[in-house]
C-alpha cells in the first residue's frame, strides 16, 4: 500500500498541499440507491408524499451538499464547482442516484460526487422515514475519475 497523503511523517492528519499540481479538467462521477417498499416507491413516483415531491428536493440537497463538501468533510479542499448533476431514478425496487461534478481544479472532485450521491439518498428517506422503516441505502461508489490538461 503507498503512503497515505492525508497524513505527515508523525501519521498525523493534514490538508494535502495542492499548490504545485496543474490546473485540469476534472470530472467524477458516483451512484448510490435506496430501497424501499413497493407502496412507498409508488407514493414517491405519484408525487404523494407528506413532504413534497422526493425526487426534485433531493437531487437539489445532492447539489447543495457537493458544494459543501469541503466544510462537511475536514481534510477535503473547498473547490469551485463548475457543474453538479444529480440525478435520481425509481425502478422495480427503489432509486438509483447519479451524481457528475465537474471543475477546473489542482484536486479531484471525487468527494463531492460522493457526498452529493450519499446526500440525495439521505433525503429520499427523510421525506420517506414515516411510512416505510425498512429502506437500505447501499452501493454508494465512485464510478468514474478523470482529469486532462487544459489545452
């Protein structure tokens, strides 16, 4: 295994220092999913829940939690974002979340994918919690992560 960034020679966490890596294009993609009932994924698609429409409210939570990645998770960079799609779809067992983030950046924007997949999904069972106690979220995962010079 290859040394960990996040930490000095001391094994003590730090901020990586970014300042000398090139400004590139960077995109990551992630997804995740929630299970749930067949009634409670019904009520979501028919837009009938208590709490409004779970789709639109969580793929916006997703967008706002990639841009508040670097203050919920200590070591991560704050990075401006040039894009941030969420996108949830229902199918025959729950929904599946998507999250692309792109920047121009010294640093990958991984973690914001991941924080806004994991976001989305925690607030479909929020809006979700009081009719269905049996939903899973799992699967979160990096799909994809790329950088290129910028020409």
């Amino acid at each position: 295994m290859s040394r960990l960034t996040h930490t000095d020679e001391s094994g003590r966490a730090h901020m990586v220092y970014t300042g000398d890596k090139p400004v590139q294009h960077r995109t990551a993609t992630a997804s995740g999913r929630i299970e749930m009932q067949p009634e409670t994924l019904r009520l979501v698609a028919e837009n009938m829940m208590k709490k409004g429409d779970v789709l639109t409210v969580a793929e916006i939570a997703g967008i706002q939690a990639a841009k508040l990645c670097g203050t919920l998770i200590p070591l991560c960079h704050n990075i401006a974002l040039d894009q941030v799609r969420v996108s949830l779809e229902a199918d025959e067992k729950g929904i599946a979340a998507t999250a692309t983030v792109r920047c121009s950046g010294r640093t990958g924007v991984e973690m914001e994918a991941l924080t806004a997949v994991s976001v989305a999904l925690l607030t479909v069972y929020d809006m979700c919690k009081a009719g269905d106690k049996t939903m899973v979220i799992n699967d979160v995962k990096l799909i994809t992560k790329e950088k290129h010079d910028i020409a």
